[in-house]
C-alpha cells in the first residue's frame, strides 16, 4: 500500500456496461462530465474501508475516447472491468484486458447485467488472469458487497 495511503482504482469497460450506474449505487453521488449524454470524464469519489482510503477514477466506454484510458491508467493501483453478462467479452474488452497487462496493472471483473444475461466465470478465467471475478446486477445492487470486498481485499 502506498504511503499516503490513498489508492487509486479505475473502472474501465466498453460502451453500455453499467460502469457508472455501478459506481453509483457504490458511492453515491458522483462527479461526471457528459457530452452528448455520453460520460467522457468521471471522478467517482472515494470510499475509506479498514483505513484504506480508494480514490475511484472512470474511463469513457466509447471507442472514440480510448486515449483518456491511457491518461487515466497513469498511477493506477488497480483496475475494475466491468463486463456486459447480455453480451459477453468483446473484442474490446479483449483490447481493454491486454491493455492492462501491457501495463502490468493488477485488475478484477466484475460481470454486470446478470439479470438479462450469463458468462461463464471459466471463460473469463481461460482468457485472461484476473485477481477475481462477481457477477452481479448494478442497477440492482446485487454483487456490490462481495464486489468491494473483493476489491479491498486485493488493492496494495
């Protein structure tokens, strides 16, 4: 854990996954910047948890904003990627997946939308090397518990 004690986590996905409805069922209210009704700029706030202080920071879905990704990875801690359980891993969530180990920035997933739609944990597994893995459902709340527990327990 750094000195300051103040970690810093980025919630990345691609388009429509659910990253700021989950951040804000997570937080409360939030700190965003939108165009177009698009989400470009998202500081989402920070939680304290056993004397951690984490610093929540968000990258845009959108392709077209792919290079705030590489400005809001600088200094990061830990990764949280969220997935789409109604569509699967993308071909962008794969671009996002090789990122962060290009970058060797530890991460974990968490599989949003289990309500309309299911991923086979093991696929995830089979891909790529998360430090964990929690299905859940944002816009209902389910999973948030195990996700920052999950999350607290694997931050440095």
């Amino acid at each position: 854990m750094k000195k300051d004690n103040k970690i810093k986590v980025v919630v990345i996905g691609s388009n429509d996954v659910g990253k700021t409805t989950l951040m804000e069922n997570l937080i409360g209210r939030i700190g965003k910047v939108e165009y177009k009704g698009i989400t470009t700029a998202i500081d989402y706030g920070s939680l304290t948890i056993n004397n951690k202080k984490i610093h929540f920071f968000g990258t845009p879905g959108q392709k077209r904003f792919e290079f705030m990704r590489e400005l809001t990875l600088k200094g990061t801690d830990f990764a949280l990627i969220v997935l789409d359980a109604s569509k699967g891993i993308t071909k962008e969530d794969e671009e996002i997946i090789r990122l962060l180990e290009s970058k060797k920035i530890p991460y974990g997933v968490f599989i949003n939308k289990i309500d309309i739609g299911d991923i086979d944990i093991s696929e995830i597994y089979n891909f790529c090397n998360p430090k964990f893995v929690v299905k859940g459902c944002a816009m209902k709340k389910d999973g948030l518990n195990e996700l920052i527990n999950e999350v607290v327990t694997h931050i440095q």
